[in-house]
C-alpha cells in the first residue's frame, strides 16, 4: 500500500512538470554556426535563464530531425519542441502565411521587420496558432539571390532552362516557373547533394544561408536578384506549451524574441560581410541587376494566394511604412 501511495505521488509531481527539469530541442535546418543557429542558441540561453535551469536545452542543427516540412509536422504531434524554420513549406500548414512569400513585395529589411512586428505579424501567429502549430515570433532568414553553375543571370533570359531548386512552395514555384527557369522543390537537406551531382544547376537563398552551407563549393554564380524576402519563424509544439503554467509560457515567449532578436543582429552582420565571403571562395557576384523585368514576370504567382484571400492583405503589407 505505501508502495503505491509513494508511486502516485511522484506520478502526480512528474505530471504537473514545475518541478521536474525539461530538456528542450529545438531544430533547425542549418548549421549551429549560421543565423538560425545563433538564434537557437539564444532561445536556449534565455529559457535557461528565465526559468533557473528547470528548463535547459540543445540545438538539433543541419536538418538532424528531417526538413523543415517534416519538422514542423514534428510539432504537430509533439515529438519536436521546438523549431526555427523558414516560412518554405509553412504555407502548406498554413496558407495564410503565403501572403509573407511573394515576390518583389517587402521593399527592405526594415519594410520587413515592420510588418512582422505589427498587427499583421501577430493576425499571422495567431492563423498559425489555430493549425495545430504554435507561432512564438517572427525570425529571419533574409532576401533571396539565385545562384547557379551555369551562367551569370543577369535577366530572366538567362534563367530559360535552368533547373533551379526551389522551397517546397507553391508561390515560389509558380514565380519561378513565371521568370523562365525550371523550378524542382525540395526539401533543404537534400541540397547540397543535388547541386554537387548536377540534379540541379541552381538555387536561390539568402547570403546568410549560402555562407552558412558553402555553396561556394558546388556552385560558381551568386545574382543579388533579391527577389523575394524570407522571413523566418520560432514555432512551438502545442502539446509541449500546453503543459505548461502561464509563467513558464512567458518564458518561451521571451525566449523566442530573444531568438528572432539574435538572428536578425546575425543577418545584419551577413549582409555587411557576406557577398566578401562568396567572392574570397571564388564565386562571381553579379549586382548589376534590373530587377523590374524578374518582378514583371514574377507576378503571376500573386494569384497563389490573392485567388483564395483577395489583395487586401497585399495592399496592407505595401502600406507599412
Ligand atoms: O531556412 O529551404 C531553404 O532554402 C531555406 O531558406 C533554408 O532551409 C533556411
């Protein structure tokens, strides 16, 4: 009888979780040393800190727990805590968030950052939030280049016939397929490999992604088309954050701001010091771009998701100052 008595009540400790230690993992697709990886690190760091070690945690960097769809299928059945991912496959969740994804519409980062610090950031986490997702903060991975080992595309002609890897994304993809080149989505960890066996000539990503994966080593071209901005995301498994008490919530969330905070102070220093990297590896920078004619091209793919939605949440984007 005591036996049992003693059994329940550590039971009953374990499951109200505010004492036991809990180790978080929090995935990203990118190595521990990138921007993703600075703000993985800095969730930790700050959950560590806020909670006095009742909650601690580690990186599972470099796609260790798949790609970032399958990651963020990990949140919705809880075997993943927590993930920094790229909006990439999240549309496929969560359409609304397609809006974030056009082409040629943020007109700089601080465009960007506002937007996603605003009323519309926040409607957006919160569509995430009735998906079986939850949306913590709005992170960073930055304007997108195309790079190839081709050619220097300097125009969209340059791209006729280029098999360019593109995001699992429907507006990406169509954007692309506008623009003349031949889009092949896949996952991000199967990247680097295809580009070395020639699967694929190109792809596109931001300085910050092409530094942090060495692209430079499978790929000769970098164009600063900077055609599309991608913002990042600090989700969180619902099954984990509904375990907890509203104080330990507070912390995740401040942790997660900590976590877009950092990385978007890394994508700054990319942006000064990038495009000196790919050219110290050997790789051509093309800047000398006009963007319009890729905008022109690129603009069917708005109907991916003003079809469904409607251009009030474009306009509304366009109007942050
Ligand atoms: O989130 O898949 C991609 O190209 C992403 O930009 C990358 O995984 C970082």
């Amino acid at each position: 009888m005591k036996h049992i008595v003693t059994g329940l009540f550590t039971a009953a400790i374990l499951a109200t979780g505010a004492q036991a230690q809990q180790n978080i993992v929090v995935g990203h697709a990118l190595s521990p040393s990138s921007h993703y990886g600075v703000g993985a690190q800095a969730f930790i760091d700050t959950l560590t800190e806020l909670s006095g070690g009742t909650f601690t945690g580690e990186q599972a960097p470099a796609g260790q727990l798949g790609g970032e769809r399958d990651m963020i299928e990990g949140l919705q059945i809880g075997s993943i805590d927590v993930v920094v991912t790229s909006t990439g496959p999240l549309g496929n969740f969560v359409p609304e968030v397609f809006a974030l994804d056009l082409p040629f519409l943020f007109r700089d980062y601080d465009h960007a950052r506002a937007v996603l610090d605003g009323e519309i950031g926040q409607e957006l986490l919160e569509k995430i939030g009735e998906n079986n997702i939850v949306g913590l903060a709005w992170s960073e991975n930055g304007f997108r280049h195309i790079t190839n080992s081709q050619r220097p595309v300097r125009t969209p002609a340059d791209l006729e016939g280029l098999k360019l890897r593109t995001m699992e994304n429907r507006v990406h993809m169509t954007a692309f397929s506008g623009m003349g080149a031949s889009p092949t989505p896949m996952a991000f960890p199967e990247l680097f490999t295809a580009l070395q066996q020639g699967v694929v000539d190109g792809q596109e990503n931001p300085v910050t992604v092409i530094t942090a994966s060495k692209f430079w080593e499978v790929q000769k071209y970098v164009s600063l088309t900077g055609h599309v901005y991608s913002p990042a995301a600090v989700l969180a498994s619902p099954i984990l954050l509904d375990g907890l008490t509203d104080e330990q919530r507070g912390w995740f969330d401040e942790a997660a701001k900590a976590s877009a905070a950092a990385t978007r102070a890394e994508v700054n220093r990319l942006e000064e010091a990038g495009v000196e990297m790919l050219l110290e590896n050997g790789m051509e920078v093309i800047t000398d771009i006009d963007k319009a004619p890729f905008a022109a091209l690129a603009e069917a793919s708005y109907s991916v998701y003003t079809d469904e939605y409607g251009t009030e949440m474009v306009e509304r984007i366009k109007a942050v100052e």
